[in-house]
C-alpha cells in the first residue's frame, strides 16, 4: 500500500469519534445506494449490508453510553436516525423497473393465452 501513495500527499480526517462515525455511515449510504460504488461509480443498492453497518453504529452507541460528549452522543443519535429512516423507505419502496422487461403490463413473459380469462 505504500507504494500507491507514494509521491502522493494525502490529507486523512483527524482521527476522533465523530470520524468513526462518519467511516461506518458512509459504508451504510453506500449500501443504500445514497452513495455511488467507488469502483462502478454507481449506486448499488445492499440492504443486507446497509443493515450490518447500521447495526455496527448501534452497537457502538450502546457500548460508549455514559462516556460520549454531548455534542458527539447527539452526532450518533442524528446519524443513526437519518440512517434508520432512509433503511425503511428504501426496505418498503417498490423494487426498481426493469429496463429489460417487457412491455407486459403482469411482468410475466409467458405467452397469455385467450380464453384463459374467468
């Protein structure tokens, strides 16, 4: 890894809690698909992971009760909440339209044969 920023200067966030905050909700918008992949530069969409690191948030704002800054336990709290609600609308909003499908109205590709109807 060393030999990819070398001659390169990089300029990393101080390393403190609100950090690690930040560090773990990116990970959770990434997976929501509020954040483009690095890699493909475009949203993925991961419930399954956008939940692992919501869960992650959660269990280290139960672990620093008591030992957090006001400023710093209110940050998890409002992060936390923004991630939770953008979990639940993307978890009921209706899956996303197939660009390849038909343009059958059932979204069924079998051939609909007449008659069938009751």
């Amino acid at each position: 890894m060393a030999e990819e920023t070398e001659g390169a200067e990089r300029h990393l966030r101080e390393a403190n809690f609100n950090a690690l905050v930040d560090f773990l909700a990116s990970q959770a918008y990434m997976a929501l698909g509020a954040i483009n992949h690095p890699q493909t530069e475009a949203p993925v969409v991961d419930l399954v992971y956008a939940k692992h690191a919501i869960d992650l948030l959660t269990i280290i704002e139960q672990k620093t009760e008591g030992n957090l800054t006001a400023p710093e336990k209110n940050y998890m709290e409002n992060v936390l909440y923004q991630l939770r609600m953008t979990f639940v609308r993307m978890q009921n909003a209706p899956p996303p339209a197939d660009d390849d499908a038909s343009d059958d109205p059932d979204g069924d590709d079998s051939p609909s044969e007449e008659g069938d109807e009751e």
